[in-house]
C-alpha cells in the first residue's frame, strides 16, 4: 500500500494484461489468449519478470506439466510413424499439441500474484468474465432455442419449395423473416437432407452449415428440436458450464472471504453474482457440473467454518433450484441410457470401446488421434454389424480413460502423477491459510476461503473429467492453467506475508 502523501501506485503492464486474461477467461479463448502472450512479453522484458518466472517454473505443478509434455510427444511421434490403420489420425494430434502449451501459462499467472490484495484483483476479474458469459447465456440461450423451437423442421422446408402449403403460417412468417435477413437458404437443405444424422458432410453441406447460423442451429447435435426444452438442451455448452462453476466458487470465496472481514454489503453483492451464475450454469442443463460443483461448495464451506448444517442447506437450494428447470430434470432422467451398454453411451466407452483400443494399441494411439470412424468399425466388429456408439465422437468421455487411449499405460502415469503433485500442492497451500488463518486490514493476509479455491478449481475440473473429456479443449487448458497459476502464487504470498 501506498504511504501517505506518496503518488497513486500503477500496476505493471505485465499485471495489467494479466489481469485481463484472467477477465477473458471467463467469456473468451482468443481475447485471453493474447493477453496471456502479451503478458508473456511484459513479463521477460524485465529481469525482475524474468526472475519470477524462473521462480514460478521450478514448483512441482509446472514441473509436472514439463514431464508430462515430453512423454505425449514422445508417444504421439512414435506413433504417427508407425500407424498403420487408416481409421487413426495421430498427425492431427501432432498438430494439435500446441493446446498442451498453453498449460506453460501457469508460470506468467503465478509470476505476477505477489501479494494477497492482486490475488483478490485478479480472482474478481475472473468472476466478471465469468459474469459475462453467464449473461450470455442468460440472453442467448433462451432466445435461440425459441427461435429453433418455431422454425419448420428441414422436411417441411424442403417440401415448402413445391407445395407453398407445407409451412403453417407463423413457420412461413418466420422462414421469411430469416430468408430477407440472409440467414436461411431452403435449397441448401436439399444437400443436407440427403445425408442425415451423418457427422461428416460434403464440402458443399459443409459451407452451408457453417455460412447459414439457422441452418448450424438446426443440424447441431441432430436435426431441430421440435420444442423449446430440447432446444435450450442443446445449446448448453461444455466450455460455458465449466467456466460458471469455477465463476461460483471463486464468486462465493470472495464472499465468505469478505463477510469475515465484516463488510456485509461487499459481501452480499458477491452473494448475488454467485446467484447470478448458478442461475446461468442451471440453464446450460449440464449434469456433471451441478453434482461436483454441489460437493464443492460443502467443502467450501466447512473449509471456512459454516455448520454442515448450513452448508446442507445452501446444497437444498441449489438442488431444489436445479430440479425446478423441466430440462435439467430431463437429463437427469436420461442417466439410465448413459449407463446401458446398448444405447451409445458412455458405458458403451468406458467398457467397450476404451478396453478394445487399449488392447489393440496398449502404448497409445497418439494424442487427439481417435476418430469417430474408428469407433464405428470397431461396434461392427464387436456386434456383427450394428452401431450402438454415441454418433459424431472422437472420444471417449472420459479424461484418465482418453489418457490412456491416446498415450498409453506410460502417458497415464505421467498425467496422474502430474495432477497428484498439482492437486497435493494447492491443498497445502489451503491447509496452512486455514492453520493461520485471515489477519485485520483485509488485504494483509490471504483468506483461508480464497486460498483454498485452487485446490477446489483443480478438484471440480477433474470430477468432471471422469465423466467428460476435458483436458485438451481450448477454453477449459486456460482454466487448468489459471488453477495451477493460483496455488503456485498463492504458495509464495503465504497466509502472513502479504
């Protein structure tokens, strides 16, 4: 803090565009990703940057990620060159690997928290971004499915070019609506109707798709949705519910963080951004995340000191707040198919597909080499000519699992051993905030609520993962490398050296 009568103190510029980072996070890839480079630069242009990254590179997490990205190259290399099955892709992998470098980022997020009060900055930049993409969701979501909803199934608008009767007048209202507007082509539904539920389409179908926004939102997990419901269903993302859930539990440490300090307004305002995103994460009508983000926040919350008493009670609301919304009640029932071996689930991956590939490639198949096509000739084999696999995946919903499909018994171990290390880290660093506890003056000392959120970012992403593949997805390696960036800084701020 700056003394009396001294001049404003100005973050650095490296901060600065970390801080940004940690913002864009939360709502975009590219805008975050060039933040990171740009705090990259800041950062080695100073000997003091300079040293604080060495400094970040020598913990545990980051060494681990350095093991672990010399073992999947080694892996995927060997077997780019020796693959000979025409249905694996390990060259796409090879050219995907630089998703494994952003994890190096965690060293200039680490290199730039030096102290309780930017560690506080930078997790409510996060909780912002986190709060525009919750209101995207909010807006959006509703709205597309609604349009969906409305619009003529693809039969029925294909019909409509000879018999103009098809359409009933609301769906001629708003296909016109559409077309004047650029958004639809009926015609180019002629190339698409021709290859249904097909994940691999022709160059032209794949233009039409991509050029016309009606036409990707019908063809998008199958055909349009005929109601609203399915529709809303569908445009829950993967990326959006990862980053609300994460937005949650650093929204609510910052809460219960200033509730201790005694600022009770502060506090409820942060109570309602994290209402504000628990709203938007119950309308991406995704399972995984409000079941572990539910055994988060309990151990958020005895972390802190709340009763169980307490801390089962804001776990009823929020599963009575999750079973109020009709969609995510419906995905909720349709666990069932998931576990049955003959419906193309993920017990059909975990226990069928998995296994085989282990057994036919038992060193890994290479990274990102797995292909839809693969899996499909491998049901035919097994089942004599049927196709139960889940249509259009190119993985196996699973992240140990995908490990160990792409890299082998070897590349498992390192992956394991790397988040074992990353994981035991972050605990320590929330066990010994808890020991000492928070000091006067709130930026004096870091809260034990915020510092046991690495340990818990770290812990909901790979629950996740045991359900959904989540490793290599773009927005979701910002997320792991923000986590790891976290508990290496928190790790040197210490709960009583601010």
């Amino acid at each position: 803090r700056a003394a009396p009568g001294a001049p404003p103190f100005r973050e650095s510029p490296a901060y600065s565009c970390v801080a940004a980072a940690a913002f864009f996070a939360g709502c975009s890839l590219p805008l975050a990703r060039l933040a990171l480079v740009a705090a990259l630069v800041c950062t080695v242009s100073s000997r003091s940057g300079r040293r604080a990254l060495v400094s970040a590179a020598r913990t545990r997490p980051f060494a681990g990620w350095a093991v672990f990205i010399c073992v999947a190259f080694a892996i995927s290399l060997a077997a780019a060159l020796t693959n000979a099955d025409p249905l694996l892709v390990p060259r796409r992998g090879l050219g995907k690997f630089d998703k494994l470098l952003w994890f190096g980022t965690m060293a200039v997020v680490a290199s730039q928290i030096r102290s309780a009060e930017r560690a506080g900055k930078i997790l409510r930049a996060f909780v912002l971004g986190a709060a525009v993409s919750a209101a995207c969701v909010l807006a959006v979501n509703p709205l597309g499915a609604l349009l969906e909803s409305r619009m003529p199934d693809d039969y029925t608008l294909y019909r409509s070019q000879s018999d103009p009767g098809a359409m009933s007048p609301v769906e001629a209202r708003i296909a016109r609506a559409a077309e004047s507007a650029g958004l639809l082509d009926p015609a180019l539904y002629d190339d698409l109707r021709r290859r249904p539920h097909r994940p691999i389409l022709s160059p032209k179908a794949k233009a039409a798709v991509q050029a016309q926004p009606l036409l990707r939102w019908a063809y998008r997990g199958g055909w349009k949705a005929g109601a609203f419901g399915p529709a809303l269903a569908k445009r829950g993302t993967m990326a959006a519910s990862q980053r609300l859930m994460l937005g949650i539990l650093a929204a609510l440490a910052l809460a219960l963080a200033a509730f201790k300090e005694g600022e009770k307004a502060r506090a409820a305002r942060w109570v309602a951004a994290t209402a504000f995103l628990a709203a938007a994460l119950l309308l991406t009508c995704k399972r995984g995340p409000l079941v572990v983000l539910a055994a988060s926040l309990v151990a958020l919350l005895a972390h802190c000191g709340v009763s169980l008493r307490r801390s089962f009670a804001v776990l009823a609301v929020l599963a009575v707040a999750a079973l109020a919304v009709p969609q995510v009640r419906a995905r909720f029932s349709q666990l069932p198919s998931e576990l049955s071996l003959e419906r193309g689930g993920r017990a059909r991956m975990w226990c069928v597909m998995a296994p085989q590939l282990r057994r036919e490639r038992p060193f890994g198949i290479g990274f990102r080499a797995l292909t839809y096509e693969k899996m499909v000739d491998m049901d035919c084999k097994l089942t004599g000519g049927k196709v139960w696999v889940e249509v259009g995946r190119n993985h196996v919903h699973c992240t140990p699992l995908q490990v160990l499909v792409d890299l082998g018994w070897i590349g498992l171990a390192a992956w394991a051993a790397w988040m074992a290390l990353a994981l035991r880290f972050a605990a320590s660093v929330a066990k010994r905030a808890k020991r000492r506890g928070c000091g006067p003056g709130g930026g004096e000392r870091l809260a034990p609520a915020l510092a046991f959120l690495p340990a818990a970012f770290l812990s909901v992403l790979l629950a996740y993962g045991l359900v959904e593949y989540n490793f290599a997805d773009s927005e979701i390696v910002l997320l792991y490398a923000f986590a790891f960036g976290l508990a290496i800084a928190f790790s040197k701020i210490g709960p009583d050296r601010a």
